[in-house]
C-alpha cells in the first residue's frame, strides 16, 4: 500500500481514537454542571481563535456559496447535533452514546442511495438491519443496560443523523473552496452568537476556572475543532461512507477511554448491542469505501494557494 493509499486508513484511526476520547471529556463537563449551549459557547471561541488562527492567510469566507456551506457546518455539524449529544449524555452512559454515534456510516450509505451516489445491496440491507437492531436492542433493554429514558436515546441517534446529512451533502455538492479550517471557522462565526445568546436566555452561561470539569470543556473544544476540521479533509478526499466509518472507531475508542478514565462498567445486552452495530458495519461498509476513495481522489481539488 502506497503512502497516498496509506493516508485516509490512517486518518480513520487517529479520528476515531480522538474523537472516542472527547466521549470522556463531554461526561465529565455535563456531569460538573455544563449544559449544552454553555458547552458550545466554549466550543464557539476555541474554534473561532484556533481555527481562524491555523487558516488566517486564507482569509474569511467569501461569496454566497462559502457562506451557505459554513452555515451548513453550524447547523448540522454542530449546533443540534451537539445539542442532541450533550443533552442525551446526561441522562445515559456515555458508552451508549458512543455506541449510537456507529449509527453514522449507516445513515451516510442509506441517504447515498437515495441520492444515487451509493447502491444498496442485499448484504449491505442487511448491514442497515444489523445496525438499527442494535438500536432497538439498546431501546428494549434499556432498564436492564441502565441505558436512561427512552427519549434520551432517541435524542442521542439525531446526532448521527445529522452528521450523515451533512457529509452527504458535503460529499455531492463540496466544500465552495474553503480549506477544513477556514470552513469550521466560518461556521463557528455564526454558531458562537446563537449559542452565546441561547446559553445567555437560558441561563446556561458559565464562565471556567482551573479544575478538571473546566478542563474537560476546553479540552473538547480543542479536539473537536482539530479532529471536525481533518474529518472534513477527509470527506472532500474519500468519500461520506468512507470518512464515516470513523463512527465505529469512535464508538470502539469511545468505550476502551470511557472504561479508562471514568471506570464505566457494561451489562453483556451493551456488549451485544456493540458487536450487532459492528459486524453491520462490515457489511455496510467494503465496497462503498474503496469505489469513493478512488472516485474522491480524482476529483479531489488541489489546494495551490
């Protein structure tokens, strides 16, 4: 396998190991009394300074286009799923919401189709099957699994969903020329001030100190904006099933971290739940990723600024 070939596979793993441990850190920020819209006013100002500083000779966005796509990222890259992350992972186990998160690549392949830029076959029907069985598995069971009120999970799978819509679209209609970085700090100028009015009207502002939950915020924000900016690349290059696949990582990572720092413990039906989630995953996932890495790589622009 060449260096080039080598890079996306890379790439999946050090995204999901990444984004697996901000799984930790958003438990430990919610459950020290962070709530979501205070989480994204944090999440908003790292990104804005980090971002807009990484991608500062590139400029700000231009035009209607860039414009229109950096509001894409706001909305359906972070302002509901976050919302539907942070408020869910306070009432369930954080390794369920990782779990829920292997949804992504899922709905990425099941929108692909409808779309006409990914073909379902019987395997990957029942890949699709396998996946939404694990969710209604983790629904059922949801007393035994200590898995939270039903309503909680559904709030968490909108998360997925919205990140598969919005790599999709990315995916078919592109990125209007933005570089990863300069496209997250456009987005993060127009979710900072919804969230920072929303955190304001709500009550949820809160300012951080020196102590391991403020740490846990800003150390999320700083992953986020890192890992998001990169997942973007990586969708312009290899494709939105591809570049989703990331979820699984995210959810295997997610539990070994989870385990790790906050000791959380799993019945055998979450250990099920994973494996069913999992083994649909490859079967959703073969053909689409090697036929949209060599499609993205050929298409891919060339940055020669």
């Amino acid at each position: 396998m060449t260096r080039d070939a080598a890079l996306p596979w890379l790439a999946l793993v050090v995204f999901g190991a990444g984004w697996g441990l901000m799984q930790p850190m958003t438990k430990i920020a919610v459950d020290g009394g962070f709530e979501p819209f205070g989480i994204m006013v944090w999440q908003g100002i790292v990104t804005l300074c980090l971002a807009g500083a990484l991608a500062a000779r590139k400029g700000l966005p231009k035009g209607g286009a860039q414009w229109l796509f950096c509001g894409q990222i706001a909305l359906l890259g972070t302002l509901i799923p976050h919302f539907a992350s942070f408020t869910a992972i306070a009432y369930l186990p954080a390794g369920l919401v990782a779990i829920i998160m292997a949804l992504i690549p899922i709905f990425a392949l099941i929108l692909g189709a409808l779309v006409g830029c990914e073909v379902l076959t019987p395997l990957r029907i029942t890949g699709v099957l396998m996946g939404l069985g694990a969710m209604a598995l983790i629904a059922a069971t949801r007393g035994a699994v200590g898995s939270g009120p039903l309503w909680a999970v559904a709030v968490a799978a909108i998360a997925p969903l919205c990140y598969a819509i919005n790599s999709t679209i990315t995916v078919t209609r592109g990125m209007g020329g933005l570089h990863p970085l300069q496209a997250y700090a456009g987005a993060a100028m127009i979710f900072l001030p919804i969230s920072l009015v929303s955190a304001a009207s709500s009550g949820q502002l809160r300012g951080v100190g020196v102590d391991i939950v403020c740490f846990a915020v800003l150390a999320s924000a700083v992953g986020h904006t890192l890992i998001y900016a990169d997942y973007l690349w990586l969708l312009t290059r290899s494709g939105a099933v591809f570049a989703s696949q990331t979820a699984y990582l995210v959810t295997g990572f997610g539990d070994i971290w989870l385990m790790l720092i906050l000791g959380e413990r799993y019945s055998g039906w979450v250990w099920i739940a994973l494996a069913l989630m999992l083994a649909g995953l490859t079967l959703v996932r073969p053909a689409a990723a090697r036929r949209q890495t060599g499609l993205a790589q050929a298409r891919a622009p060339r940055d020669t600024s």
